[in-house]
C-alpha cells in the first residue's frame, strides 16, 4: 500500500509539472540589439546602492506588446529594492523601430556590480 501511495504521488507531481512547463515557451527568443541596448540605456546604479555597497542580480523575463512597449512578466532579483528599481525603470520603456513579434518572450539578466561599474 506504501509502494501505491509514493508512485501516486509521484505521477501527481510529473503532471503537474508538466502542465505547468506548457506555459513557457520552448527556447526564449534572442534578445534583439536595439531592445537589449534601450534597456541598458534605461537603467542607471541606484545611487542608494551605492552608496549603501549593495550589489546584485536581476533576472528579468519580458515581452513587447504590439505597440513596441515593454512588458515586465517576471521579475526575480538578489535584493528586492534593486527588482523593485529595475521594474520602475522599465516600466514606461518603448522600443523603437522594434523587429520583434509580441508573442516573443525574452529572458535577460541585469548585474549590479560595484567593481565593474
């Protein structure tokens, strides 16, 4: 009975993964040139950050709608503040001349770091 309850659980737990895994696209699209360079042009070190030696990671998944604006979709950061920064930052972003479909979705990773900057 032991044996049927564990294989159960497991077959429970593959399903729901694999329903959840149909909701993200195959491979993420390529970041486009001009779409990568407005957003590192957009997002600035927050000075609180610096002056406070904060470093860390953002890891962002977007979209542009069919009017070239950006969509945040997921947001994960190291440091809540920064994910929080980042996001605002993005908010209002408008791509132009964008060759990009909006039922791509694109991943991107944004690094804080004291040293490099």
């Amino acid at each position: 009975m032991n044996k049927f309850v564990m294989l159960f659980a497991t077959a429970i737990l593959i399903s729901s993964a694999t329903l959840s895994a149909k909701n993200l696209p195959a491979t993420a699209a390529k970041v486009p040139v001009e779409f990568k360079q407005e957003i590192i042009n957009r997002i600035d070190y927050p000075t609180y950050a610096q002056y406070n030696f904060i470093e860390g990671e953002v890891w962002l998944k977007l979209a542009l709608n069919e009017n070239s604006e950006l969509r945040v979709i997921d947001i994960s950061s190291t440091d809540q503040k920064l994910g929080k920064h980042v996001k605002k930052e993005l908010s209002t972003l408008f791509v132009e001349n964008a060759e990009s479909s909006e039922f791509n979705v694109y991943y991107l990773k944004l690094k804080f770091d004291l040293v490099n900057f």
